[in-house]
C-alpha cells in the first residue's frame, strides 16, 4: 500500500525548483500547465500547502484575457526548445508559451479542498484561486467556442497534451513544414529519439508557432486562421469534468450569477460529447473542426468522457477499458495494439501514461465501475514502480520510457495509495 510512496515524495521535492515543479529535470525545465495540476494534489497529499502553491505560482502566468499558458517559463534553461524567444509573447509578467492544455486545475482544486485536513487555510487558498480559474473557463468558451457549440477547439497538438497521437496525423498533415524558426531540438538529447515525435511533427509543431506569433497571439485571428483546429475529446472531457468542479467552487465562493453561467454551459457540452459517441469503436472519437467530420481515429483519450462522469456509455466505455488492457500486460495503451498505427515505446503513439490511467481510474471509480477503477489503480502502481517513475511505459512489458524521475508519475503514485488495492 505504502510502496514507492517517499520515493514519489523525494521525486516532487528534487524537481521542486522552489514554488513550482517541473516535469522532469533537463527535459521539461520550467513549468507545464496540466502537469502542474496533477502534481498540485500529488504535493497536496503530504504537504497542502505545497500544492496550493503549486498552482498558485501557475497562475502568475495568466495572461489578462484568462488563458493559461501551457509553459510558464519561471528561469531560463538551455534544455528546451522552443522557449520563449521562440513564442515570443507578452500576455504576462513572466515569460509564456502562447497556447494552452487540457483543462485540469479547477478538478485539481476542488480536490485539495475536498480532502483537505487544514480546513479554513484551504478555503481561503481555494477561494484565492477561484476567480483565476473562472476567468480561465470563460476564456475557453470565448477563445476557444465563441459560437457556443459546446466543444471547444484545440489549435496545436500541444494544447491537447497528446502532442503526436495518431488521432492528429491527418489534421496535422495539413500543416505546412516550413518554419521561420530554426529547429533545434533539445527533447532527443535527452531521451531515445524512438520514443520521441518524428521531425517532420515538429516541423509542423513550430510553423504553427511561427504562424500564431505572426498573429500577434491574437486569440480570434488563431481560431480563424490555424490548419489545425480540432475538439479534442480529451480536452473536453476534460473540460465538463473541471466545469462541474468550478460549480462546486462558485457555490461556495462565487456568486449566483457565476454558478448560473457555468450551469449554462454544461448541457450543450454534454450534448456535444454525446454527437462524438462512435458505437463501432465503443469509445468516443475527436472531430477535425476544419474537414467538419469525424476523426475516426480510436485512441485512449476517448475514454476519458469517464473522466467527466457521463452515464450514458459507462458500461460500454468499461467494456472498451476491459478489452484494450486485456490486449496488453500493462494497460492503458494510448493507442490500441491491433491498431496498424500502434507504436509500443513512441510517446502518444502506443504506450501508457500514468496521467490518463489516474482519469480513468477516478472517472470509473465515481460512474460506480469500482471493479474496473480499482484493478486500473493496482496496476498501474506496479507499473510505475515497476519502471522506475519515466514519464510513460511500454505497455508491452512495462519497460520506463522517456523522461526518469517524472513528476506526474510521483503525483499519480501519491493520488492512488488511496485506491484501496493500490
Ligand atoms: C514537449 O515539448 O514535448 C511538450 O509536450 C510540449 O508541451
């Protein structure tokens, strides 16, 4: 039950550079969005305080419109590329990317509330943050779903934290190659190229950088003129979930016309999940915003609508979960295995990654799939032990690929000891 658990902690402590943690040592130097709200409740489990700040010290990159960045870029670090002379924004005090991730910091908030042992410090933290994370939902509805659709749209495979899942080799594809920006990555002196995104993604990764920076970061001209735009259905699982626990905050510390406004929001979201139901694959699929159809494209990432606690194809998403980790020793695959785009050890192609198994586990638990949630929870922390904390791991063996010592792997080991088999 207690394995691994000060191992986990002396990880977030070596990779606390002091009020933020980073992913990982020299891949991942400064501080990423969704990481920061998974290692915020990692922290919070041993150390509350420690995970406020967390994301209190996320916050201080919000740009003024509410956007939060994907990396905030605290010190500087010759590790990275690109870093902030590339993206080369202004939104903030301190230096930022220009896009954004998946959603998570409302969940990670109410949940360091919920179990929190230091009742009125962690009121007045929470309450301190709500306003940050309401302008940040706001900013998703009106940057990102200005017609009110209920799915919001995703501009770079970065912003949906699976940067080269198979689901965006077609959108992608129509992104040109050509960059202004020479590129110079640092991610392959790092970690095994393999088990990396090939050049051709980042070629396309940073025209679209270059293209959003000629934009002036202006959000309506990206959303008009990106030649990726899709609704990941990751990102917007994400999303409903985090809306329901913004909800929960603005009851409690906000007024009635706030939580009215994000009740409002939820049933067209709900409904808009519900289109992307695929009953072949018995998961939900992404949509391609600009081809207007479907991605039919299965990946891990739509399971997740669990995440967001939708009922109507619980039983068939357990099902799904079921079959895709019986097809391997080490589950979630991100991508199936009889999938011709399978790729065991190639980041978002194949192999299975602690963040997505802590969803899963979480989601399946509270839709009553406790069977299911708690066999994910057990096995996964033998796999994160098993390979040594990397950032994710062949789903074949078990094998730890990409970057060591990784953050979130820490935080997810932490958030799962209270998984009663874990
Ligand atoms: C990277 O650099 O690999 C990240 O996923 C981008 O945020």
């Amino acid at each position: 039950m207690s394995e691994g658990v000060e191992a986990a902690r002396a990880i977030l402590r070596a990779n606390d550079r002091g009020g933020y943690t980073v992913p990982a040592a020299r891949l991942y130097p400064f501080q990423w969005n969704w990481d920061s709200g998974l290692v915020a409740m990692g922290w919070a489990t041993f150390d509350e305080a420690r995970g406020w700040q967390e994301l209190e010290t996320l916050f201080r990159g919000q740009w003024a419109d509410g956007l939060v960045p994907h990396i905030v870029f605290h010190a500087p670090s010759e590790d990275y590329f690109p870093g902030p002379e590339v993206w080369g924004t202004r939104g903030a005090l301190v230096p930022t990317s220009g896009i954004t991730q998946p959603p998570i910091l409302a969940s990670a908030v109410q949940a360091i509330l919920a179990s929190s042992e230091k009742r009125p410090a962690a009121e007045a933290r929470a309450a301190g943050l709500y306003p940050r994370l309401l302008a940040s939902h706001r900013w998703w509805a009106r940057a990102r779903d200005p017609a009110g659709t209920g799915l919001v749209a995703s501009l770079h495979p970065w912003e949906t934290g699976m940067d080269n899942s198979p689901s965006w080799d077609a959108p992608l594809a129509r992104v040109p190659t050509e960059t202004t920006t020479p590129i110079l990555r640092r991610d392959t002196g790092h970690v095994n190229a393999a088990e990396r995104p090939r050049g051709t993604e980042y070629q396309r990764y940073i025209h679209l950088v270059d293209l959003f920076r000629g934009l002036g970061w202006d959000a309506r001209l990206m959303l008009a003129q990106s030649p990726f735009r899709v609704a990941d259905i990751g990102t917007n699982a994400i999303l409903l979930r985090a809306e329901h626990d913004l909800l929960a905050l603005a009851r409690r510390f906000g007024s009635p016309a706030e939580a009215a406004e994000i009740v409002a929001r939820i049933p067209p979201a709900e409904q808009a999940i519900g289109r992307l139901w695929s009953e072949a694959d018995g998961l939900y699929l992404s949509y391609d915003l600009t081809a207007d159809a479907p991605i039919a494209v299965p990946t891990a990432s739509g399971l997740l609508p669990a995440f967001a606690g939708l009922r109507p194809h619980a039983a068939r998403l357990a099902a799904t979960l079921a079959a895709w980790s019986e097809a391997v020793a080490w589950p979630v695959p991100s991508t199936p295995p009889s999938s011709p785009l399978f790729e065991p050890q190639r980041y978002w192609r194949g192999p299975a990654w602690p963040s997505v198994n802590w969803m899963l586990a979480d989601g399946f638990a509270r839709l009553g799939k406790e069977g299911a949630a708690r066999a994910l929870a057990a096995s996964t922390v033998r796999m994160i032990l098993g390979g040594d904390f990397h950032e994710y791991f062949d789903p074949r063996d078990g094998t730890g690929l990409g970057g060591a010592d990784f953050s979130w792997s820490a935080a997810v080991r932490l958030l799962l000891a209270k998984f009663p088999r874990a």
